[in-house]
C-alpha cells in the first residue's frame, strides 16, 4: 500500500497568507508614514526603499521556501527507496 498524498489540500508553508500579511503591512506602513499625500517621488525615494526593502526580501524568501518544498518530497522519496535497499 503506498502512501497517497492528498489532492487539493493547503500548501503546507501557507504562502498565500504570508504574501498578503506582507502586503497588507506595506500598505499600511506607508499610510501610517505620509500617505498619498507625500507623493512626490523625488523626496520619498529613502524612505520608499527604507519601508519597502524588508518586505521585498521577505516576500523573496518566502517565495524561495516555496520552490525549495516543491521538489522536497521527490528528494525525500529517493532517500527513502536509497535506504530501503
């Protein structure tokens, strides 16, 4: 009998929900820090990058974690069957 994985169940990092909590923090911290009313680009540009560089790392781990998962279970079944013999 072999292991069967279910189909149609939740990513198990739950990526999804990163992203958007990560999303939604931006937003927020840069209504929280000036808002559309500080839109002159020029002035903004440090503190643009200051809000916004820790959440594009963030969300490029997370999307890092992701690829590295989905070829996890084909690593870890190679091992298996390796040690199995």
């Amino acid at each position: 009998m072999a292991f069967q994985s279910q189909r149609g169940a939740p990513h198990a990092l739950v990526p999804a929900l990163f992203i958007a909590a990560a999303l939604i923090n931006l937003v927020l911290t840069d209504v929280l820090a000036g808002g559309p009313e500080s839109v002159n680009l020029a002035e903004n540009l440090t503190d643009i990058f200051v809000y916004a560089a820790p959440h594009v790392l963030f969300l490029a781990r997370v999307l890092m974690a992701v690829r590295y998962s989905a070829g996890q279970r084909a690593h870890d079944l190679a091992e298996f069957e390796r040690l199995r013999q």
